[in-house]
C-alpha cells in the first residue's frame, strides 16, 4: 500500500471518526506495519515522523472541543496567526494592578497598574509524552485512537499545568483572597461549600475541577454527612452509587481530570491529586486569557533501551490571569494521596 499525506490523513480520519470504508482497517494495519514493522525493530525515521506529525494534527482537532469545554470555564480563549500579537484588556471593575504570564518554564510577574490595555507576548509550552509502538503492530484501530485520544489530553494538561502555575502565583503574592481557599487536613464538604458560597457570589453556580480522588472525597462525603444527605435526590444518589466520576458536590459541579501515571509504579501523576480549583460559572470576567497561536506541534525521538517512541510535544499560546478573585483554590494535605 502506497498512500500520499493527504490520503494518509483521509484515512486516519476515517478510523477515528469510526467511519472506515471497507478496506480502511486493513490499510491503516499495513501503514502502521511500513512504519513499526513487527513493532520490536527500529522505525523507518522518515515514516516514523510522518506518522507522529499526522497523529499530532488529529489529536489538535479533537483537542479543540475539549479545550473549550474545560478551559472555557475559567478563560477567555481566543486564536492568533502565529508570528502576530493580542491585546487583552484589563479589567477596570477590579483594578488590576498586576497579572501573572506562563512562560513555559515559570511565571512572570507584569505590572499592569493604569492600564487599560497589554500586549500579549505568545510562548513555546512544551510537554513530554512516549507510546508503545508494539500495541499499535497487534491492534492497530485501538491503539491508534487511543494514541490520538492520549496526545489531545496531553495538549489540555499542558494548558492546565500552566494554569495551576499561575495560580499557585497568585496565591502566594495573596492576591486570591483567604475566603476562596479551602487548605488542610481531612477538609469537610461544609469547608468546601463555603468556598462555593464565596464564589456564587459572581454568579452562576461553581465549577471544581480536580482528579477522581479529590473530587471523590468530598463527592461521598454527600452521603454520611448528616445534614447533605437528607438534601440529596434520587438521581445524585443513583450517582453517588453508579458514575464512573461524580459530577454534583454541593452547590457545584465537579469536572473530574484525565491525569495520568508517570511512571511504572503507580506512585506519581502529571497533576497533583490533592489540589483542585473552582471558579465562578456564567459570569463575563473570566479569571483568565489563553490565546493560541497555531497548532500543536512535535518533535520525535527513538529509546533504544526501552523501545518507546518518545515525542515533545510544543504549543506557542500565551496563558495569563489577571483576575484572582473568582478562583477558589482546595487543598488536601492528609485523605487524598496516591
């Protein structure tokens, strides 16, 4: 089988759209076969590239939609030509006097006082991210989609680990106030719905997002709380009961993160577990401003040891907050660990 990018692209499309034609499962294997070859030998370099530059573009596509649903929460999202600059307005109602930048390796501090407007400056984020070529030899439609799946999730971490740096900034400069941070040990669901009472204040009812133990944690707390489990209805403890990831905690809804393992001993995440956000729901001030700057993009390496296919994975977006008073910040020191 001999295809061009474009066919190349149509095809992966197909299979992950799960609209395949009648030879598109074979064909897809026998891409993958010119590219891995049993999956234990070294890929053909060229072929290895087209392939994780293709995989890349289709996990942007669905990346996108994820990105706006969860990021859309708490940002203002926007796009920009890249080699191009946005302005960002700085909100007069709460007079900004600085706001804090994602560099891609840290956060920059801007001064931002009597200014009605600043020049958003784009960054290279950047993230690492490996796959085993010999699951996609045996089941190549699988493995394939859960390839592209694992790359769009790998792009929202990477927004979102710039945001959780931005927001550990603020909070330590003291410019998220004491009222929205829930912070110790064994924290209670009346402890975290006073954070929501907080910030039901701007609005709208409150978004948390946090990994599956957190938000676990105070999820079934719903049920042996004295008080909240006489509040509760039918359906939230069919919930409580049955989902996969709760989503009603509270006054709030509760968006659960994909947050991977690090290693091969289940002991590290990419994200803390202990540490969740909320922010204001409906509101028209959001908290933040992500601007990207064309698609995602990757490098590719080869581990001779190991045999996994190894990429960096880079975006150019800029990430900044100005406005930290409709963020809550939830932290357990002691019941939610791996």
């Amino acid at each position: 089988m001999k295809l061009n990018t474009g066919q190349l692209r149509a095809l992966m499309s197909r299979v992950r759209q799960n609209q395949m034609q009648e030879t598109d499962k074979a064909d897809i294997k026998s891409y993958i076969k010119a590219v891995f070859n049993d999956g234990y030998t070294n890929p053909d370099p060229s072929m290895l590239h087209q392939f994780n530059n293709l995989v890349v573009e289709q996990a942007d596509q669905i990346a996108k939609p994820v990105v706006t649903d969860i990021l859309g929460i708490m940002a203002d999202l926007d796009t920009a030509a890249p080699g191009t600059f946005k302005q960002l307005k700085i909100p007069q109602k709460n007079k900004a006097k600085v706001m804090w930048s994602a560099t891609g390796s840290g956060v920059d501090l801007v001064r931002v006082e009597g200014r009605k407007t600043v020049t958003l400056e784009p960054q290279h984020l950047s993230t690492g991210f490996y796959y085993e070529p010999l699951d996609l030899v045996r089941d190549s439609v699988e493995f394939f989609n859960k390839l592209v799946n694992d790359v769009a999730q790998a792009k929202v971490r990477l927004y979102l680990d710039n945001i959780y740096k931005l927001i550990e900034a603020a909070r330590a400069s003291g410019k998220i106030p004491a009222a929205n941070i829930a912070a110790g040990s064994n924290l209670t669901l009346t402890q975290y719905n006073k954070v929501a009472s907080t910030l039901q204040r701007y609005g709208g009812r409150p978004v948390f997002i946090g990994d599956a133990l957190l938000v676990d944690h105070f999820a079934m707390q719903q049920a042996s709380d004295n008080t909240f489990n006489k509040l509760l209805t039918d359906d939230i403890k069919k919930e409580l009961l049955t989902a996969l990831n709760p989503t009603t905690i509270g006054r709030t809804t509760a968006v659960t993160l994909v947050n991977p393992f690090l290693d091969e001993t289940n002991s590290k995440t990419e994200l803390p577990v202990n540490k969740g956000f909320m922010f204001a729901g409906g509101v028209s001030q959001k908290p933040f401003s992500v601007v990207e700057y064309g698609g995602l993009k990757q490098t590719t390496a080869t581990d001779m040891e190991d045999e996994r296919i190894k990429m960096k994975l880079t975006q150019d977006a800029s990430v900044t907050m100005v406005f930290g008073e409709a963020i809550g910040l939830v932290k357990e020191d002691a019941a939610v660990q791996l």
